[in-house]
C-alpha cells in the first residue's frame, strides 16, 4: 500500500517522543543541584544527533555548554564514529583549554584534567555513584567482556554483579529479572533501573553531570576515591579491521 495512503487510513501512525524522552530524562535526574552547580560542559556529538537532546537537558539545568562538531555528517568528519581516547582529540583539547568541567561525546567523556574515560569507567562511576551517593540498592549487570570493577563495587556494597553474554538483550532482561541498579557493556551502552530498557547515552551523560553537582567533586577525584577502595584494573584492547 502506499505510504501516504496507509497514514490516511490510520493503519499507520507516526509519532515523534522527544519531548516526552526530555521530560522522563529531566524528571529522572536532580535538576536542582545541577542549577547550582554552574557546571560548563563540553560537547562532541561526534557529527550524530545526540547534541538535541543533551544539549537540551543541561541547558535547562543552566549549565554553560558549548560543542563541537555539531554539523551532521554522514562520514562523521571522516574518522570511526566510536568515542575513543584518539578520535576524542579534539574535544580533550577543548576541555582543557576552556577549563570544562567535563567533556560529553555520549558514551565517551573526558574529565577536567583532559582523561579520557572509558565505557567500563563510567559504569563504574555511575554504579558507585547511586550506590554510594544517592543511597540505591540492588545488583548491576554486565556482559563477559565488560570490568570486574564492577564485580568488586557490588561485593563491597553487599550486592552481587551478574555476568551475561554479549548482546544489549541479555542485559536488559537480567536486569528485569532481578532489578538491579545499572546495566551496560565496555563497548558503551548502559541503562539504569526506572529508565527505558536499551542503552542510553544521554541518560547516562546526564547522570555524570548530576553527579557532579551532588558530590562537588571533579571526575577525577570520584575515579581517585574508587581506585583507592578497589584498586585498579588495567584494559587492553586491539582493533581488528
């Protein structure tokens, strides 16, 4: 059937549930104490189309954020669209020299001192963070090839890490399964309990955000306060073209 046809006859309906995402992700996370940060957040869509929605998100919690390669591209300026410590670059530099808070290029970021932290960082961040800091209970979950870190925050908090195959899927429902906290995979992609059940890079980057305007500490010193309880665990990955 044609298309336009299928619309008038109501067999399809076409929906558009930004504002609606917005509304979940604002309702979700503590505006206020972001508002009262005054936080200047760096951004690198990367060429994509996360800018809107985050952008959106921290604007309206009065954060000051400023970005970088906004311009959709469907070569992605030519480099991998996978935020990694060498297509960051530009955005490393960014943070350093406007003296940013943090850098957000959803689901890499980059602290205040130029680092660049990984998937399995910010996991571990995140798990700590609603744990620790906002009081949470419950499990996290994690794929085979995704940190023990998490493993060892979970045992330390009484709580057990659950080890699932590769696949989004498999996280999602272990996380329905047995409510746990957070989810997600070192190839970048989490989601937290209460919010929709595929990855979310914007969710997570606000978060990130709320944690700092919570605790009122950089990125680096909550990554310096876990490796002193937990230690360090070094990743070692190579790319097979």
């Amino acid at each position: 059937m044609d298309y336009q046809k299928a619309l008038e006859a109501g067999l399809i309906e076409e929906i558009y549930p930004l504002n609606e995402y917005l509304d979940s992700i604002i309702a979700a996370v503590d505006m206020e104490a972001i508002r009262e940060a005054g936080l200047r957040v760096a951004l690198d869509p990367m060429y994509g189309v996360s800018e809107t929605s985050i952008k959106t998100v921290l604007m309206t919690a009065r954060c000051e954020v400023e970005t970088i390669h906004e311009r959709h591209d469907t070569l992605f300026g030519g480099k991998l669209p996978a935020p990694t410590a060498d297509t960051l670059r530009a955005l490393q530099n960014y943070v350093l020299d406007r003296k940013c808070d943090m850098g957000i290029a959803t689901d890499g970021v980059i602290d205040e001192k130029g680092n660049f932290l990984h998937p399995n960082d910010i996991l571990v961040l995140l798990y700590y963070y609603l744990m620790k800091y906002k009081g949470w209970h419950g499990p996290v979950v994690r794929n085979i090839c995704t940190t023990h870190m998490l493993d060892r925050v979970a045992e330390s908090f009484g709580e057990k890490c659950y080890e699932v195959p590769v696949g989004f899927k498999h996280i999602s429902a272990k996380m329905y399964a047995t409510d746990a906290v957070i989810g997600g995979e070192s190839s970048g992609g989490l989601t937290v309990r209460g919010h929709i059940k595929g990855k979310d890079g914007v969710y997570a980057s606000a978060l990130l955000v709320e944690m700092l305007a919570v605790t009122g500490k950089k990125l680096s010193a909550i990554m310096e306060e876990i490796h002193a309880q937990y230690g360090k665990l070094a990743l070692e990955e190579r790319d097979y073209r």
